[in-house]
C-alpha cells in the first residue's frame, strides 16, 4: 500500500502552483501561503537521494524562505530517510494509514444527520478557510487565497464539503485532493 500512499503524493504535489522537481523528489509550493501544510516535497516511489539531491531539495525551499519538509511513506522508498537524517532532518509525525472498505463501513445508528454542503459561493469558501483555520488554532490565517485554494480543489476534481452553521457560515468543513 505504501506505493500506492507515495504515488499519490508525487501525483497530488505536482498539482500545485509551483512545482520543483529535483533529484528524485518533487516539490509543490503554493505562493499565497507559507504552511508547511501545503509547502512540502515528497520523493518519487524508489527515491535514492545522494546528499548532493537533499541539498538541492534544501535549497528549493531556502529560495522561498520556506521551512524544508517531507510528507512520504517510508517503505515507498527505504533510502530516503537515512539521506534526510544525514543531512539533519528529523520525524516530526509518524502516521498510520486508514482504511476503510465497503463491507466495514459502520454508519452509526439513531444519530441525526447533518447535511453536508457543496460550497458555491466565495463566502461559502471563505467561510470553510475561517473554520479551518480556527480549527488549527489560527496558525495560518484565513484569507483569500485559502479561500481560492479550497475552490481550486472542488474544480480540479477533488472534494470540498461543510456544514453549514445557523448563522449561514460553516461549522465544519472537510477536503479531499482529486484521485490520482
């Protein structure tokens, strides 16, 4: 699965803006924020970085003043993490995959659903990025490029969906890249 989790990493950054493809990683940077979120590089399925190729990743973010981060699965590509470490790079999360196939779907019963919105308005997008930046304690704030960012996700296949709270904005929002 490993493989499957790493291509769609390459396939989903090479999306981006900005796109750096350097000794057998790719970059994807988005110029209307600095989250390290959506500011990262993964290496391709099979990656053997020399220390020459970790340089180089370091310095694609150090032109943008970027701090130099990876999202990857690690059995994808056993020779990445030992040419991060050599060059100082730590773990910062270690993360397991989740799985859900149609025969486990357990959907809860007797609780009320809410339902679920398609944002169709800047408002209603702007409302998801307020929502979601709150949700991460205001460390990137809303702005209108998140809100664009969360438009350009819906329109180039992927999925954008809220609540909507009673006063009209959201109360939950939820997003999910194109399928790759």
């Amino acid at each position: 699965m490993g493989t499957d989790v790493q291509s769609f990493a390459v396939a989903n950054l090479r999306r981006r803006p900005v796109l750096v493809e350097t000794g057998g990683f790719v970059a994807g940077f988005d110029p209307g924020t600095t989250s390290p979120y959506i500011n990262y590089a993964t290496p391709l399925p099979g990656a053997r970085p020399t220390a020459r190729d970790v340089i180089e990743l370091i310095e694609a973010f150090r032109v943008r003043d970027l701090k130099p981060r990876l999202e990857f699965a690690p059995d994808a590509a056993p020779a990445v993490e030992p040419a991060l470490r050599a060059a100082g790079f730590t773990v910062e999360a270690v993360h397991a995959y989740l799985v859900c196939t149609p025969e486990g779907l357990a959907i809860p019963q007797g609780a009320a659903a809410l339902p679920v919105v398609v944002p169709s308005t800047d408002e209603d997008y702007l409302a998801i990025d307020v929502t979601l930046s709150e949700a991460f304690a205001g460390e990137f704030a809303a702005s209108p490029e998140g809100a664009a960012r969360l438009r350009r996700v819906q329109e180039h296949g992927g999925a954008v969906r809220f609540v909507r709270a009673p006063d009209g904005g959201c109360a939950g929002g939820a997003t999910c890249s194109a399928p790759a």
